[in-house]
C-alpha cells in the first residue's frame, strides 16, 4: 500500500468556463449585473483593518440582527455563515442524522449530492417531472429530511407557498429546507410560514441579489430548536465566524433596501425582454423566478449553441447531465450584454438555417 | 420519531470566553498583538469592491504565486483555502481513505478528532510524554496517515527537521500532514524537506503571525500529487474559492517581508521577557517556539490563576483536559499587556501567600 492508495477517488475536474480574458460576458453562474450596495462597499472601504488582527465577533451578531429586523424575527431564528454553502453543510450535519434517506428532487442545486456523500447521509432523489415541476405528494413519504430549493435551479421555477406548505404537512416529522438562493428576484419566500412550523428552516446567499459573490455570507432562518442547532454545530466543529469584513459589508447590505429593491427591478426587468426574446426565436423556456432563465429550442441542441456562443466570447451554463443536456442555464445580465446574446442568437440561427 | 430525534447529539457549548465588553485584556486565542501589514491594509481600502458581484478568481492564482514565489516552490506546490481550517479539511477528505487509523498526539489541534468524527475517519491518538514531548518511534506504527503541528499546540514546543524526518522516513506508505500554524515565531519549517518527501504536507495559517484572524486565509504546500489531490477535493465539493478581499490582502501581506519580520520580531522579544517573569514567579514553562506559553505553577492552580485573572480583566486560555488541566495557554501580547498581566500575577501571588 502506498499513501496514494489512499487518495480521494473522485472524477477529474471539468473545468468551469473561466476564459483568461477580460473582454467576455459572463453569463454562467448567475451573477448580479449590477455592483453591491453603494452603503455596502463604503463599509468596505471604511473598515478598519487593524481589527483584523482579533478572530471575528463569534456569532456575527450585528449582522444576524440586521436580517432578524428586515425579515421580521427574532435574532434568535437567525444563523449567518460563510456563505450558502456552509450554512447548508452546517445544517445537512445538524439535521439529518436518520437512518432513513433524505429527499430532494433529481434535478436541483448540486450541493445536495456532495454533501450527503461527504457526511454518509442516506438520499434518494426523486424526479421532477417532464416539465421539471415539482409534486409535493411525491415528498409524502417516509424520509430523514426535506430539501427544496425554491425557486428552484436550474430550472429557474418559483413555486408559492400552498406548494411549500403541502410539503411541510406531509412532513411534520423532518427537517424541511427551503434554499431560497433566487427568491428575491420574484419568487415566493417561506417565511411567513415559520410561524407555523418549527422543522422549517430557510437559507438565503448574498451573492445572487445582493452582488456579494466575492464574498461568502449566507444566512439560514427558523425556529429557535433549529437554529440552536445549527450554532451548536458549528462550535462543535470550531468553525470559524464569518469574516469581519463580510460582516461588516452584510450588514450594510441589508440596510439599504432601497439599493437592493431598484436593483431587483433592473434584473427584472431585463428578465423579462430576455425572455420574450428568447420565446420569439423559437426557444421554450418556463417563465423564471430567478435571475437566470432555462432555455431548450426544439431546432437546435443548447451543445452546439453553447459551443457558438463560446466563439463570441459570451458564456451561458451548459450541462452535459441526463434530461437536461439540451437545455442553457443562461444568467440575466445587463441590458447591453442581453443585446449582445440575443444578437449572437440571431446570427447563429441565420447561419444553421 | 420526531424530527428532533434526527438532530445532531453533541455537548452543550461551552462558551469561549468573549466578554461582553471592550476594555479587557484578551490572551486566549492567540491572537498577533500588533495590526497586519500596513500593505495588507491599503489593499482592502483600494480594493474594487464593485468587483465582489463576481465570484472569486478560482484558485487564487495570484495569491498562490506570492505564497510559491516566497517559500521557493512552485505554484504547482500551493493551496490557498479560506483558512487554516478548511485546508486541513479538504486535505483530511483528500488522503485519509484507509480503514487504518490516522495517528495523532493527544494533547494537539482539537480540529483532528472533530474532523475525523465528521468525515467518518478512524483514528488514534498517540500520549506525548510527560513533558509534552512527542517521540517518532511512536509512529512508526501501520496507520491510514499523520498529523503533527510543528509547532505543537497548545505546548508551545517546536521540533527540528531530524524530528519532522523521523516521521516522515517511517512513514513512506502515509501522508503526513506537518500543521505549521506557529511555525513562524521561531519554529523551523519542513519545507526544505518537500523536495525529498511527496507524501509530506506542510499548512500555515493568516492567522497569528499576519495578524490577519478576521479573515479567512490560509494555505497547503506539497508536492504535485498531493496538491492536485486537494484541489481536486475542492472542485468535486462545489467549494467556494477565497473570498476576493481575502486573496488581495493576503497577495500583499505575502509580499511585505519586512513589515513581517518587523513583527515577529517585537512578539519574539516580548515572549522572551513574558518567559522570564514567569519563571521568576515560579512558573515551570517549555521554551516556546509560538506566539502563546505554556505554563504552570507548583503551587497555584492553573483554574485559579484563570479565575483570577479575569477579575482582573485579563483572559487566558484554561483547559478543562486531563493532563493539561493545571496549565494555562497565555498569548503573547503588547509589552504593555505583558506588564499588567505580570502584574496581576505578582498580585494574586501575594494574596495566596
């Protein structure tokens, strides 16, 4: 036996489309177009560094009451992270510790599947069906945990929250995630039904709606048992507070709501001519509560239409995954780099046809 | 079953000592007394902070040349991770895959045993000797890998490279993880011996000796094959690269030699005089290679000294462990913390006798 016998086994890494230039559009992993918060960014530049020189305020308090105060809680159903993902590990650790699988749809976030994998969690994914909706009487069944992202990606659908409360119904004795990652961009959120029940726990980024991508603060929301939970979890661990930087920006972030709504509505509004471009080419897509749309065309295959639009230098998601290998996970960007995508569509299709 | 059977069963926290006020005292997280680089906080101010709506450079490129560039390796030969602690993670995920146990000392970084409960890792932990001294003949015993922090914590003894050999030349079959979080404050590095050993993994925080713990920043260097093995863990996980604030001041700190050096410098000299005191008091102490020591009292109890102290405001770290439990971890601080600590010392001493 040798040390490298031992090594993870995992497939090689396909590298994501991070071309070494500058001069691209980017449209493949759901960026916000548009900066931070100005009040965020001068938080940023008016911090002062030397504190760095201190670990972080241990539970970031400061930030967890800023979202408490905007999402109507209490600080104590508020638990800030470095970003989605750790919140997410943190809870998958905290929750599901069942010998029964959890469950989540066959085509969601992908984090669901690694995370399992890592922490020994049993799962069974469950098929959304061919219009990638998902039924909440398929979540009826004996499970370790719930997990739904909603909207959910890639398939950009937003569902309301008679969907998420015949899912919680059907499952009073699980944990229940809610990834609400896109819902600020039009989707229905599932806080209002935190009052009701106390297996529900939602988490939020800030690097879609917010433009904090560069930075790792993610938040989860919920009951006082849930939420003490997932603290325990992370002190268990030793884990780390969130950086004092990013606290310092999140807060600020959370406070200017009037920054945050008017970019919300640029995306928005973008979204919407992108889509009614896209439909007047002929590609079919569902109408998208996040700030990406998902799009197939019954004349083209999304592969060679990914591949093209490489050679103009625009980049959109394709995955080489089962039922969804002819689709684009393409991100709404600003009106101009639409423009341009929406252009290089029409040449494409002048030259197939 | 209730969903709260499904909820994570660990010990209630016992909360670190944080307290509820600024104007105190604080040696117990061995922290760097003095601010990071003046260059490190010119690049967060200049830092285009309309930039964070994108995610980070993916593998912190730049960061990793600095870091290659300094330690004379080759980019090929670094990891950069958000923290100390997530590099050790992923590289637990990335080389502990064997039914034998990975071997570590008992009184070392707490993260091992949590981290192999987490990955499901089974492990062993190997008595330092009554002096906290760590003997290689120890590991020379079938296991599935190796930790060592070199310096040790929380012992504040550091080894030689013929002690990081011993290790590493009974140890072909293994990866052997060398924590060198402390390294710079008068430990001696492993690094030279990379060239000899590529099962050899050596890590380093941002944390102490660049003043940099508000951050998540930290690194791994090795050889090709390990170091493709920890990226390749990363990718598969979906992980976040290094928050962008973070890769730009740490690319700065990195290059700021002198400022570095400065400040080692002034901790090492203060330790010196902290070591003396101590021992006129009667403390018995190793000679530490760290920024924090290890000491006790013949006649005091170290849990009483810790009390005490904090009536004072000043905070050391105690450890509720057996066969630590009567010695306290004190960081070292400013000249002018080090004199009301030893005042307060010299206080107590009086009283008690």
């Amino acid at each position: 036996m040798s040390w490298r016998d031992n090594l993870i086994k995992i497939e090689p890494y396909v590298a994501g489309e991070q071309p070494n230039k500058t001069d691209f559009i980017k449209l493949n992993a759901n960026e916000n177009p548009y900066p931070p918060s100005p009040r965020a960014i001068a938080a940023i530049r008016g911090y002062n560094a030397e504190n760095l020189k201190k670990y972080p305020s241990a539970n970031a308090v400061p930030l967890v009451n800023a979202i408490a105060k905007r999402e109507g809680l209490q600080p104590e159903n508020v638990f800030a992270g470095n970003g989605t993902d750790d919140v997410l590990s943190l809870c998958f650790r905290a929750f599901f510790n069942s010998d029964k699988p959890i469950i989540f749809p066959d085509i969601t976030y992908s984090f669901n599947t690694v995370w399992c994998d890592i922490l020994n969690i049993p799962y069974k994914t469950i098929p959304v069906d061919k219009n990638f909706s998902i039924d909440p009487a398929d979540y009826a069944r004996p499970n370790g945990g719930v997990v739904i992202a909603n909207p959910n990606a890639p398939t950009s659908i937003g569902r309301g929250l008679d969907f998420i409360r015949a899912i919680l119904d059907s499952n009073r004795d699980s944990v229940v995630i809610v990834d609400e990652a896109y819902v600020d961009f039009g989707g229905v959120t599932a806080v209002p039904l935190l009052k009701e029940y106390d297996n529900l726990v939602i988490t939020r980024t800030f690097s879609k709606s917010r433009s904090m991508a560069g930075m790792r603060l993610g938040w989860a929301m919920g009951g006082k048992e849930v939420i003490s939970a997932i603290y325990a979890t992370k002190d268990s661990m030793n884990s780390y507070p969130v950086d004092s930087i990013a606290q310092a920006a999140g807060v600020a972030s959370i406070e200017d709501e009037e920054y945050f709504q008017a970019t919300l509505k640029r995306v928005i509004a973008t979204r919407g001519r992108l889509t009614a471009e896209l439909r007047s080419m002929g590609f079919l897509l569902p109408d998208s509560q996040t700030n990406f749309v998902f799009a197939s065309h019954p004349r083209y295959s999304a592969k060679d239409i990914f591949e093209f639009l490489k050679t103009r230098d625009i980049y959109v998601r394709w995955f080489n995954k089962p039922r969804i290998d002819n689709y684009l996970r393409i991100t709404v960007g600003t009106d101009g780099e639409t423009d341009m995508l929406v252009s290089a569509l029409k040449e494409v299709m002048n030259l197939w046809n």
